[in-house]
C-alpha cells in the first residue's frame, strides 16, 4: 500500500511525483532558443527553477524515517525510491536548470551589448 502525505505537502507531492524518470526531454536539451523567442522560454525555465527548488528543500526536510515514491512516466503507478539518491537527482536537476537559465541570460547580454 502506498503511503501518500495528506495536506498542504500532498501538492509539492504531486508536482514532484509527476516529474518523469531522468531521460532525454525537450526542455532539457541545451539547445538555446533565439532571442527574441527567449523571453517565454526563459520565463518557463524560471517557473521550472522555482519548483524545482521547492522539491530540493521538500526532500532535504523530510525526516529519515518517510518514504519516497517515484511516479511511473505516464502512468499512475508509483514505485519506492530512494531519499538521498532522489534529492541528488532533483540537486542536479536544478543546477542543469539554473546553467540553462544563466546561459540564455549571458546570451542576451551579449546581443545587447552588439
């Protein structure tokens, strides 16, 4: 049976559960998007950034004792994960998100400065 969080947490849950299995994404590619289509893309990288820090600080407070489940990619069925190895996981997530983001902005300044 499947120990689920109830209350407020259950929607940090839910987002990082829906989060699929490291694989190749589109958005996780390194492939920069042009300037003047780069605002969307980098207001979307923001929000991304944003949750996934969410899931780092979520996972790095969670007690030793809780369980973690990792959601089958389109599917509903969860899996038992490992804590640590889900919070190293989300940590380089995050840092891949934040280099993508700090790239797309070193690439506007430099358009700007020409």
């Amino acid at each position: 049976m499947l120990e689920v969080p109830s209350g407020p947490s259950i929607l940090r849950f839910l987002r990082w559960v829906e989060m699929p299995n490291r694989g190749t994404r589109p958005e996780d590619s390194p492939v920069l998007i042009p300037t003047d289509n780069s605002t969307p893309h980098k207001e979307d990288l923001s929000s991304k950034i944003k949750e996934q820090k969410i899931v780092v600080d979520e996972l790095s407070n969670l007690k030793k004792n809780r369980k973690v489940y990792r959601q089958q990619q389109n599917s509903n069925i969860f899996f038992l994960a490992d804590r640590t190895e889900m919070l190293s996981e989300s940590k380089s997530i995050l840092d891949e998100l934040k280099k993508e983001y700090q790239e797309i902005e070193n690439l506007e300044k430099t358009k700007i400065k020409k």
